[in-house]
C-alpha cells in the first residue's frame, strides 16, 4: 500500500500537537515533538522547561534524549523529527549535532526560529552535516496552539 506523503506529514505533526497539549495542560509553552523511522514512532516528548528546571529541555531535546537511548546511539542518521514550532539555535545545533536527516515543523517563530525565519543555520555550508527542512505543516494549527497559550495566560494573570 502506497503511503500519500501529505497525509503522513499531518498525522505525524498531529501526534507532536498532542505533546503540546500536553505541556501546555503543565503550564508549559506548548511545543511537541516525535521522532520517526521508516514510518514508525521513536520518540515522543514535549516541552518541559519549567518543571525540569532546564533551559535545555525543549521538546526537540527530550525526544533526541530519547531517541537516542533507545538506539543506544547518540547519532540519529536517517530519522525525521516533527515539531509544532521551528527550531531555536540551542534545538538546531542538537539536530545537526545528531545528524537528524529531516525536519518538518510546524509554526514559523520570527523571534528565535533558525530554520528560515531568523536566519537559516541548516542551509550554513561552512557546517559539516545538513539537515533537510520543510516548515508550515499544519502551521496554522500549530500557531493557534501556541497563540491560545498565551492568550490564556495573559487573561490570568
């Protein structure tokens, strides 16, 4: 059975918008992830920043974390990651560091985002290792996530 590599996409980024419900319920900013191989699910994880006490703990971070235990690997070769909300440069140097062959996400951030909006570190060709990148996949959704956060948030406070 042949696989519509839109209809993937989507169910893939979908999957990374329920990580962010999930940390949005943490009073988290909501940001989710998964990792996958050949159409199966490796990692899954959300942001997580506050309750960690890390400024790493992004989502893009614990699901490379993750990944990479469970390939007992800290490379990552042929791997996509989906994330609702293009990469910061923290998250990006990770990526590239894991040699993540793809990224899909979803929400441009013209504040911190590396994949294009800000500037594009994966396209740096002074790098040794490129990671393809396709921004605006359920974009809009993903954005409303993220817009619904801090709408709510500055409502309560």
């Amino acid at each position: 059975m042949k696989i519509d590599i839109a209809t993937s996409h989507e169910h893939w980024m979908r999957l990374a918008m329920e990580q962010a419900e999930l940390a949005a319920n943490k009073n988290e900013i909501p940001v989710g992830a998964v990792i996958v191989y050949q159409n199966e699910l490796i990692a899954q994880a959300h942001n997580q920043p506050i309750l960690d006490s890390d400024p790493s703990s992004h989502a893009e971070m614990n699901a490379l974390r993750i990944a990479g235990k469970k390939l007992s690997n800290y490379r990552l070769p042929d791997l996509d990651l989906y994330v609702t909300l293009e990469p910061c440069l923290m998250c990006a140097g990770a990526i590239m560091n894991a040699r993540i062959s793809r990224v899909f996400f979803g929400a441009f951030d013209p504040k911190t985002g590396v994949a294009g909006s800000v500037l594009n570190v994966f396209e740096e060709t002074k790098l040794n290792h490129h990671t393809d990148v396709q921004g605006g996949i359920l974009g809009d959704d993903c954005a409303h996530l993220l817009k619904t956060f801090f709408r709510n948030k500055r409502a309560n406070t």
